[in-house]
C-alpha cells in the first residue's frame, strides 16, 4: 500500500512539474534602445550607458552585446576614461553585475 501512494506522489509531481513548465512563459528578446559610442580597443567596440537605468552595454569587437544591470556611473566614467578598456572591463565589470545578452537593433541586424 505505501509503495502504491509513493509511485501515487511521484506520478502527481512529475505531472505538475510538466505543466508549470509548459505554462513558463519565454522572456522576450531584448533589443537596445542605448546610444553606443565607438571606443579604440583590441576587444570592445562600442560602449553605451543609461544614466536614468544605471544600464551598461558593450558591444564587442566580435558582434555580441551584452547588457549589464545596476552599473554605476563613476563604473562608466571610469571605463571610458581607462587607458585599456579590455583590462578594465575584465577587472571590474565581467562577472561583477548581473548581466543578459542583447539582440542587435533591426538596423544593424540588416547590415550584418
């Protein structure tokens, strides 16, 4: 009888584990409204940053964007201003912020 309720509870989690993921809704794609400025480096190409959002993206030498959350603004002062952007970038903002990959803009997906 308890081997008949334990298969019972696994069979109900296994269905309700199912269903709520089905029911997870895929978050959807971001798409940058942030102005980037072009920047001299071997790995960054662009950056851009939201005062009103504390929002930074990069935009790397190899095409990927990523945006990074809740970033200061002396943190983006202090990247542009850094005599090698990769090195700081490295140092103080990758693996330090929460941070998603970006899709690029309709123009520059056109171009690509």
């Amino acid at each position: 009888m308890q081997r008949i309720w334990i298969m019972l509870v696994v069979a109900i989690v296994i269905v309700a584990g199912a269903a709520l993921l089905a029911e997870t809704p895929k978050p959807e794609p971001i798409i940058s409204h942030i102005p980037r400025q072009r920047v001299e480096s071997t790995a960054i190409a662009g950056v851009g940053y939201s005062k009103r959002r504390h929002i930074l993206e990069i935009k790397f030498a190899n095409g990927a964007v990523y945006r990074y959350l809740d970033v200061s603004p002396s943190v983006y002062r202090d990247l542009m201003s850094a005599e090698s952007k990769t090195r700081y970038y490295q140092a103080y903002i990758k693996g330090n912020y929460r941070s998603m990959r970006v899709r690029p803009r309709q123009t520059e997906q056109t171009r690509n």
